[in-house]
C-alpha cells in the first residue's frame, strides 16, 4: 500500500487490547451499586465486535476504504491465489498454442513473444496454402 509523503504509517482505527478499555465510559468502580444493580455502566458497546470498526470506518471515502481492506493479510492471501490461477491458465494457453506449432527441433524453448510471432507466421502461411 503506498503512503502519502504526509503520511509516516497506516492509519488504522484503534484497537480495545485492554478489557477496561470497552468500557472506558464506566469510570473505575464498577460495582454493581453504581450502575442501578447491572453492573456495568449504560454507555457501555454491547453489539457486535465488528460494529465499532463498521462505525469508524463510516466517515472513510470509498477509495481509503477499499485500500484499508486490501491492506488485511486475508485479502492478499486470496489475491495472490487468484493470482497464480491466472498465471498458470496464460501458461497453459501457451503450452498448448507452442504444442501446435511446427519448430525445429520440435522440443525448441520459445518465449512467449517468440510463440506469438511464431503463430501469426504460421496462421499466414495456411492461408496462403488455402488461396493457392
């Protein structure tokens, strides 16, 4: 992810490592007497983990939000997944269109740019067989 020159590290949104830090709102006794017998304040975040997270990320644009997604370790597992399908099909494509093509010697290593010009003379050459 690249960095703006103003900017020294991600931005990220703060992390509750600490328990007391959920309830940060609830001041430091606790007991059950200062909270009418519930004990814990009524300001405390009692919905979902991710919540908080969804709530920060709210004011974010669209662009520094999909950048902060592709930051996470999970995203980039998976693009490089998808990545490496890619490659390999391109791959094969190549094989395949190399095993067509007639060389000498036949087990001839060509590169990809080679195996393409290889093709267009090739396709030429038929079609001049075919209009003679």
């Amino acid at each position: 992810m690249m960095l703006n020159s103003d900017q020294t590290e991600i931005d990220l949104p703060p992390t509750h490592s600490e328990p007391e830090s959920v309830f940060s709102d609830c001041g430091r006794s606790g007991g059950a007497e200062d909270t009418g017998g519930v004990g814990l304040c009524s300001q405390s975040r009692v919905g979902e983990p991710g919540e908080a997270l969804k709530k920060d990320l709210q004011h974010l644009s669209r662009e520094e939000r999909r950048r902060r997604r592709r930051a996470t370790a999970k995203y980039r597992t998976a693009h490089a997944t998808r990545e490496r399908i890619r490659v390999e099909a391109f791959n094969m494509a190549f094989a395949e269109l190399r095993k067509l093509l007639p060389t000498l010697p036949p087990d001839k290593k060509l590169s990809k740019i080679e195996i393409l010009r290889l093709a267009i003379c090739y396709i030429s050459y038929l079609n001049h067989v075919l209009d003679v």
